[in-house]
C-alpha cells in the first residue's frame, strides 16, 4: 500500500535521524512495562445512558459552555462506551502490558452513594473491558477518580470540602475492588490531587470551578483527598491485598522546576516549587504530613493576614499515622519542565496559593513547543526530576502514570509526538541506568485523541486520531503508532541495540 510505504520510509528516516542526535542505545530492563492510558470522562460518552449519574464535568460543560474553548463536552467524546471491542483492537495492536483507564463513579453510584442504586449496565461495562484485557494477557492499571465527582455529592455536600466525603469515596472503593479487583494489577486512588484542588478550588479551572475561598479551599480539598486515598489504601491492603494481589498508590502530577540560576535563592525557590506541588501529596503519604515549608509559610502569612489559624489543616498525629505509607509505587504524570526564580514575598492582603508560594514561573523561548500552552519539550527535565524523587522520597518504585505531547492534529504524520516520546525515553533510560532510579513502568497519554477538558477537542494527545465530526467516531492510527509499537517489540529506542 502506498500509503503504509510512506509511512515505513518515514519512520526508516527517523530511525537514521537518531542515531544522529545521541538518543540512549540500552535497552529498557526486561522486567520493565509499557502501557497507554485514558480517562472516562474524556473518552467514554454515553454520559446519561443506561442509568448513569450527572457528574460535576456534565454539569460543568452543559451550565457553562463559554468555559470550554470550543463550547464542546464530553457527552459522547470518543463513545467508547459503545466502541469497547474497537478499543481493545488498538490497544492490542500497540502490543502494551498494560492498559490505564479511569472509573466514572456516576456510571456505577448514580447518586455517588453506596447506599443509593448499583447501576449494572454501568458495571458490566468495566467488567466487559476488564474480562476482555486479561483474556488478552493486558494488565490493567485503574484510576478510581479521575476528576469526574458525581453531582450529588457536589450538590449536596460541597465535594471534596466536606469531611464526610472520606467515608463515601471508601464506600466507592470498597465496591470497586469487590467488583473488579481479582482483574485489576494496579489501582490509582486519584489523578493529580493538585490539579482537582488547585484547578476546582482555586483557579476555576477543572471542575467545580469554585473560586470563592482562595488559599482556603484547595487546602482543605487537598486534606479530604488525602484521608480519602489513605481510606482506600487501608480498605485495599486490610480487605483484599491477600487475594487479588495488586498493587495501589495514588498518581501525582508535576513539572520539574528548573531554578533560573545557580544562585542559592533560585535553587531555594525551585525546592520549594516542588514541595507545593509534588510534596503537597507526596510527602504526608511519604514521610508524614505536609512539607515544613508549606506548614510554616501558610502558618505565618494566615496569622499576619488575621486568621485564627492556619489556613493549611492540620492531621491529628493519628491521621498522619494513617496516611503515612500508603503507596505500594508513587504514580508520577509528568509532561515538561517549568523555570523558577526567587522573588520578595507577596504582601500580605488577600490569600491565594501563589502568593503562598511566592515563586515566579517561566518558562524558556528556545524549548519546543506544543499545541498547549504550558507544555514545552524538555526531554531532561523527566530525569531530574525522578532522580529528585528517589532522593527525597526514600528511593520509591516509581511508576511513569501519563507522559505525552499535543498537536492540533492537522496530519497523521506526527513526526513531532515520535521525537517527544523518544527523547522523554531516552532521558528516562539515563534516570534508570546512571542515577539508578527504580523506574518499573511507563504510560504513555494517550490511546486516541479525547476530550482535553477546558481545550475540549482543540488539543490532541492521542496515538490513534478520532473524527469528532464523524457519528461513528472512526479512529485512524497516526505515524506514532508505529514507533510506539517498535518501541514496545525492541523495549529500546535505536535499532542497533537488538540483536
Ligand atoms: C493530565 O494532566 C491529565 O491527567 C489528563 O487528563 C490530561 O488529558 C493530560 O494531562 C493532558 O493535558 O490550565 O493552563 O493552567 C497534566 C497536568 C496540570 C497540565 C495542570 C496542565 C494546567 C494548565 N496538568 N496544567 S492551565
């Protein structure tokens, strides 16, 4: 076929490319696993079939299309919820150990609530796919929330602010693992807790969208979230780690920030970039409660701006107990590298988590670009920062949760998404074999292109593109594919390195 001939040509020019720009020729660890993810709410559709529940994107994008760029929505994405047979073909065909999908908890608890009804159209969609990856030897990788609350708890309990939440998103756990858990090798009890809290409670930019309690909300959001994950870890590890055998954490979300000097305030400002961001979560389910950096920094402004106390909760010494350990691997979604530069602290006025931070962000003009803002390729950013993991977070297995670049999707011939993975793995081979950081698995983002949240379809991920003007929502398979898939046959970036 001419068309695969131009393909194969391509790729053959890319190959001789790389072994021009110094890509790493080892091989990834034979023990290692590839796999491609997904979202449900950005891919599934069907939003209000078959008994399923509103959930707070529903709402978002019916109440507020002017918020989303191309007044678009999730309520039929990529149908996946009628195309699981068609999924599981590319899925297959890029030949992954694993595939990572998210839970729509509104599609199994209509009301969020165990008590309310049990939807079993919605359950044996996920026992359809689940039963169908491991006839097909694919592991599955599973999120239980990936930002898609069900109305009601928003409703009626204000989300993620209310205390009682814990016990609810257990309740969803303990089902989850009931139900699926003898086909599930890896559990995510969240995606990017930063982005949920930051994006929903602050910046309005994910759903809820609630704005009113700046440098307040996000805190507390972040504080249910984590006594919600550690509930799910100890239902998990006390009720069925002995026979389902899986393994669970919870997926982090962060730039590496690179300091825009070597001056010892940049390097101070950088550090502290990565304990708001990344040790926010990581370091209460590491070492125990929150950075001391965010502890005394929100501590002292909240006094000078009049609080009683701080404007960060505080755990009681048994919730940091609790939370403490809870993560078999740290889940690590990771796509560029930001700058950082010291600056004079905010004065004092209304709060705000940046002011919190105090950290002027840039990023570089020379990095690449892609079709979303905020991320450049800086392929070396992904090596300092797992290795800044492994030292500061006592040597974790670490696990590479989403990786991937953006385009608009004008062509099929992506040169450019193969150039991002190829360099991003390159590093990451460095991170493994000479700073001996214990990397066991990467996701790549994403299966197909999909919903992009407040982007809706206006920048694609995907490996296979979808025609969203199409009913049928055919999808085609970029150039990427084809590199992805040797990647995973060879488990290496150059040909050479295969014997
Ligand atoms: C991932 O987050 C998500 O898990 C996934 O659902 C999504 O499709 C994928 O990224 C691609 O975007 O709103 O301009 O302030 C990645 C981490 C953190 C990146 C928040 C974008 C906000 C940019 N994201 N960040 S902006």
């Amino acid at each position: 076929m001419f068309h695969s001939r131009v393909l194969f040509s391509l790729y053959t020019l890319l190959q001789l490319w790389t072994k021009a720009t110094g890509v790493d020729d080892r091989q990834f660890p034979s023990n290692f696993k590839f796999g491609v993810a997904t979202a449900s709410y950005q891919v599934e559709g069907a939003w209000d079939e078959d008994g399923k529940g509103e959930n707070i994107w529903d709402h978002l994008t019916h109440t507020t299309p002017d918020l989303i760029y191309d007044g678009s929505n999730g309520d039929i994405a990529c149908d996946s919820y009628h195309k699981l047979e068609e999924d599981l073909a590319l899925i297959k065909d890029l030949g992954v150990d694993f595939y990572r999908l998210s839970l729509s908890w509104s599609r199994i608890l209509p009301t969020g609530h165990i008590d309310g009804q049990i939807n079993e159209a919605g359950v044996a969609y996920y026992e359809d796919i689940l039963t169908k990856l491991q006839e097909n030897d694919i592991q599955a990788m599973v999120t239980l929330y990936h930002w898609d609350l069900p109305q009601p708890l928003q409703e009626h309990m204000g989300g993620w602010l209310n205390d009682t939440i814990v016990d609810v998103y257990g309740n969803y756990a303990r089902l989850a693992f009931d139900l699926f858990g003898d086909k599930v090798q890896y559990w995510a009890t969240f995606n990017e807790p930063h982005v949920v809290c930051q994006q929903g409670y602050e910046s309005g930019r994910k759903a809820p969208a609630i704005t009113k309690a700046p440098g307040i909300d996000l805190y507390t959001c972040a504080h249910m979230v984590l006594k919600s994950h550690a509930k799910a870890y100890h239902i998990y590890d006390s009720e069925y780690r002995a026979t389902q055998k899986g393994k669970i954490s919870i997926v982090l979300n962060t730039n590496w920030y690179e300091p825009v000097s070597d001056d010892e305030k940049d390097l101070e400002a950088a550090e502290r970039n990565g304990q708001f961001s990344f040790g926010w979560f990581a370091n209460p389910i590491v070492h125990g409660n929150y950075p001391q950096v965010m502890i005394d920094r929100i501590g002292e402004r909240s006094e000078k701006e009049g609080f009683d106390k701080s404007r960060l909760p505080e755990f009681t010494s048994q919730e940091i107990e609790d939370i403490k350990g809870t993560y078999d691997f740290i889940g690590l979604n990771h796509y560029t590298t930001s700058l950082a530069e010291w600056i004079e602290d905010y004065e004092i006025g209304e709060p705000s988590s940046n002011k919190d931070i105090s950290v002027k962000g840039s990023l570089d003009d020379s990095w690449e670009s892609s079709a979303s803002s905020w991320l450049k390729v800086v392929p070396w950013g992904i090596r300092k920062l797992t290795k800044w993991i492994k030292d500061t977070y006592n040597n974790p297995e670490i696990i590479i949760t989403e990786n991937g670049f953006s385009d608009n999707g004008d062509t099929l011939d992506d040169p450019r998404r193969i150039n991002y993975y190829r360099e991003y793995l390159s590093s990451l081979l460095e991170a493994i074999y000479d700073d001996g950081v214990n990397v066991t698995a990467y996701t790549a983002w994403s299966l197909m292109d999909n919903f992009e949240w407040l982007q809706g379809y206006s920048e694609k991920f995907g490996f296979y593109s979808v025609n969203f003007s199409d009913p049928d929502r055919p999808r085609t398979p970029k150039t990427s594919v084809k590199y992805y898939k040797t990647v995973l046959e060879t488990r290496c970036l150059v040909e050479e390195c295969v014997e």
